[in-house]
C-alpha cells in the first residue's frame, strides 16, 4: 500500500515517535511505502509531500520533540471547502489509506474525509489532553512534567520572599495541566475552564494562609480560566483569531494585578507558554506515541476506517471518529472536588 502521513494543529512532544512507529510498521511487516505530507492540512490542499523511508534518519525520530512533517493551523472553512482536492491530491498520489495525527481539529477534518468515503485512521494528540474517548493523549504527560518541574522550583522562591505567585499553563478550553500540576507540584489554588472563580475567594485564601503564618501562595491557571460573572472582575477581550477561537489576554497576569489591588500582596506571575510543547517526550509519551502508531499502521491494513486509535486502561482500541469528536473531554466536576481538599 501507499500511506499518507501528516501532523496538523499545535506541535507535541511523541509526534515524530507516531510517524517511526507508522514507517516501522507499515514498511517492515508489510513493504508499504509512507508519504508525508508537510505542514497538516495545507500540505495536502498544495500537494507539498516528502517520501519517508524506513531508515536510520527515521529511527532517530524517536526521541526528539516537534515532528519532521511540520505542522500549521487551517480555517475550518478553508478546510471544508478543500476536501475536493484533498481527495484529488491522495488520488493523483496514489496514497490508498491516510493517517492524520492531530488535536481536536485535525481530527474533526479526518472524519469529515472519512464521511466521503477516503479511508482514514486517526491518532489523537494534544498536551491539553482534551480528546474524547481515550483516557490519555500523548503530549500531556510531557507538558505536565514540564509545569510541575517549574511549580516545584517556584515554591522555594515564594517561599524565600513570602510571595504569592501565579503560574499560568495551557489549557484553553479543559484544565487537565493545571489540575494535575497543580496536584503533583504541591500548588495551593488551581483554576480551570471547567469552573469559575470568584476573586474575592481567591483572596480570602490568600489571607487566611498568610494569617496562619505560612510563607508563600502558588496558583497554577489555567489559560482558559475565566472569573465568575458576578465577581466584579472582567479579563479584557481579545476578539478572535482567524480560526474562531478566542484571543486570551493573560489570565493569570491580569489576575495578579486585581489581587494587589484588593489585598496589597505582591503578586508574581510566571507563563510558561510554549515551553510546555516544547523539548524531548518523557518515555510515557514515547511508548503510548510508538503504541498508537504501530495500532494505527495495522488498523489500515485491517481495513478499519474511520476510526482513531485510543488508550483504554492499558489497552489500545478504536473507536469511530465521529464518536471521538463529538466533544472535548473537559475536567469532570469530582475530579476538581479531589483537588480541592489541598486548596488553602
């Protein structure tokens, strides 16, 4: 067979070890050849491909971070309305089954594909662990080492100086990062999407800890947490991009400053943006990446289209794309009741 490959959305640690597992696979078992496409989605609407071969260049994937495909963002309109030479691309490539690796997105366009009839086999990654119908993606596990590596080195800081700090970690629309940075770093407050916050709350809090005589105050949020409507605090709107998600304007900075103002505590804000992408997958990400990916190559040769491959307890499986892609898997409520018996 001809297999098309390509990595659209946000970079993410255990991309490169998705597409080694694939070549690995598909080419050792079965003699496939594995065309990439660069760029996600863009590379198919412009018919931009590189041959990967099963190689010593390619087994040196495993432990590097970002992916050799590159990646991009593409408007789901622009995309939408692509799909016609999306199909004449693969048909004029000779490309008989597809496995696109991405994030909400690139798997919402995927199952798009496959509701035409192309033959696609998804794979799910996000840091932002958001991907329903699997337990894990990888990329998370990395992002969340990552925050907690940072949490831990802020606390002797805090402590050193008695200050609050604010540390701000991606998550746009689910909280998973913060949550479990916040759990694993030791952090005293964790905001998420899932659950507004009242600042006048989060600043008893901060009284109430430094009352008692401790010497510091973390909060890990969120990007995407937002304060309650009635709290008598609004983040400045930022509009919205190109692809209809909303522009963040620095939760946790704007939320220091309020705290100053109200309790006239010296706040700190530290966001750690894009380091969370960035570097080489722990070995968690690079064994579930390799998993999905050898899952993936044999799901195509099984002919089982439409379908993403996913991590159940230890055990991959598939499930449909359209079921997948439904909607995100968000923080649930008793998992954020768990974290709040450290809060304060």
């Amino acid at each position: 067979m001809r297999i098309g490959v390509l990595t659209g959305g946000g970079d993410c640690p255990g991309l490169n070890a998705v597409i080694r597992a694939v070549v690995r696979t598909a080419n050792g078992r079965y003699g496939d050849a594995i065309v990439g496409f660069e760029d996600g989605w863009r590379g198919l609407l412009e018919n931009r491909k590189i041959p990967i071969h099963n190689d010593d260049r390619t087994d040196r994937l495993l432990t590097k971070g970002g992916t050799m495909l590159g990646t991009a963002r593409t408007n789901p309109d622009v995309l939408r309305a692509g799909l016609p030479r999306i199909q004449q691309t693969l048909d004029d490539n000779g490309i008989e089954a597809l496995i696109p690796i991405g994030g909400e997105g690139t798997l919402t366009a995927a199952s798009w594909l496959a509701d035409e009839g192309v033959p696609v086999v998804g794979v799910p990654k996000t840091i932002d662990n958001d991907i329903d119908c699997t337990d894990v993606t990888f990329g998370h596990d990395t992002a969340l080492s990552i925050a907690t590596e940072a949490i831990d080195r802020l606390h002797t800081t805090a402590e050193s100086h008695q200050r609050v700090m604010l540390v701000e970690v991606m998550g746009r629309h689910a909280g998973w990062i913060a949550l479990n940075s916040g759990i694993a770093a030791g952090a005293h407050l964790t905001l998420v999407p899932e659950e507004p916050f009242e600042v006048a709350q989060v600043c008893a809090m901060i009284k109430s800890r430094f009352q008692r005589g401790e010497k510091s105050f973390i909060c890990v949020v969120a990007e995407g947490a937002h304060p309650a409507p009635d709290s008598g605090f609004a983040l400045r709107e930022g509009g919205i991009d190109e692809f209809g998600h909303e522009r963040f304007t620095g939760v946790a900075q704007q939320l220091g400053s309020e705290i100053e103002r109200r309790i006239g505590k010296e706040v700190r804000t530290t966001v750690l943006g894009h380091i969370q992408r960035g570097g080489s997958p722990t070995p968690y990400d690079r064994i579930l990446a390799t998993r999905f990916g050898v899952h993936a190559a044999e799901a195509v040769h099984a002919g089982h289209f439409g379908q993403m491959v996913a991590l159940h307890g230890t055990t991959i499986g598939l499930v449909p794309l359209s079921e997948a892609t439904k909607q995100l898997k968000r923080v649930p409520p008793e998992r954020l009741s768990e974290a709040s018996a450290f809060f304060g």
